[in-house]
C-alpha cells in the first residue's frame, strides 16, 4: 500500500522506499524521464534536454546511422530503454533500467519491442547541467559491470570526448578528445567522428 501511494513521487533517488525493479517501472505515468540504477531511481535534470545536447545527439546519431544503415549493428536514440540483467531476464529481478542518449547493440538477440535487454556495444552519454554525477559515476559502474565495450562521454561546454573501453572487466580511458580531433570506435571497425564537426558552430551557455 505505501509503494502505491509513492509511486508518482519523483525524488532522486527515492531510497528510503527500497528497491525498484523494472516490474515497477512499467508501471509508472510519470510526466518525465526517470532511469532505475541498482533499484534506485532517478530522473531527468530538466524536462528537456538543452538546445546544445540536441544538438549534438542529432550530429552523432546521424552519422552512425548512415554508417551502419548496411551494417547488421543498430544504433538507437533517447527515449530507449536498455534493462542490464544481473540474475535474470525476469521484470521482478531486473534493477537496472537506463535510457543513454545514443546506444548502439551488435547483438540482435538482445533487442525485443521493449528496448535492449542486456549491454549495448557502445554507449554515447552527452552531459547536461546537473547530470555529470548520474553519468561519471553510477552509470560507469552499471555499464562496466554490465560489460558495454565503448562508453563514450561527451562535454558540450567543455567540447571534450572521454573514451572508456573495456580490457578485462575494467574501463580503459583515453586521453582527452577535443575539437580538430578525430576518435574511432574499436567495436564498429571503419567508423571515425571527426569533432570539429560535432563541435562546430555550437553556442554553450
């Protein structure tokens, strides 16, 4: 009865009601964005992405999706539900559920009408005022737990790209991308991002 009466509370994250799973989170009419990480949850910083992410989510998704338009990998956009089982495939026990701003699954067997079950390939997360924590922390943790290759962390004000790849179980990171350079994914082979595109002509506020 208390879940029930909590359930369109948004608080981040609302620990002092336990664990969710993603039986609950299809349960949920929330008017905004929420992620469920180890069973907590958490929302969106805004109602809306800013301009400057759109932006280039737009640039980066566009020029995936040409490249792999032939290619058996897909790439998705934001709103996408990708659930990282632990035990099992089973709503009740999956804990994780995140929506990256940009994921790409080589593995068609992992994708369903729900989204993705089980780790995407690559995951590009674009920083929002308010999010880097969500991102540089628990989402490492999740996705490197949940063994996504290639996680890539865009800063829009910044106009950097930070690179994890995974050896072993662990995050590799790489040295520091920026504007003029250009970085090439190790799980889709041929496929480069030139910066200056995707930084070009941005206004930061």
């Amino acid at each position: 009865m208390e879940r029930e009466e909590t359930k369109n509370k948004i608080n981040e994250p609302f620990t002092e009601y336990g664990r969710y799973t993603y039986a609950d989170y299809l349960t949920w009419q929330l008017d905004e964005m929420v992620e469920l990480i180890k069973g907590k949850v958490f929302r969106s910083a805004a109602a809306a992405p800013r301009r400057i992410h759109q932006e280039i989510s737009g640039k980066v998704f566009n020029k995936l999706f040409n490249f792999l338009e032939k290619h058996p990998c897909k790439v998705y956009e934001a709103p996408f539900d990708v659930r990282l089982p632990v035990k099992s495939k089973k709503n009740e026990d999956i804990d994780t559920v995140v929506q990256p701003d940009i994921c790409v699954s080589c593995d068609t067997s992992k994708l369903d009408d729900l989204g993705c079950i089980g780790a995407p390939d690559l995951i590009v997360e674009i920083l929002s005022p308010g999010s880097n924590k969500k991102e540089l922390k628990n989402k490492y943790e999740v996705y490197e737990e949940s063994g996504v290759v290639e996680y890539w962390i865009i800063h829009p004000n910044e106009q950097t790209v930070l690179i994890y790849t995974l050896s072993e179980g662990k995050y590799l990171p790489s040295r520091l991308f920026t504007s003029g350079d250009v970085i090439e994914s190790k799980i889709i082979p041929g496929f480069s991002l030139d910066l200056e595109y995707v930084f070009k002509e941005l206004d930061c506020f």
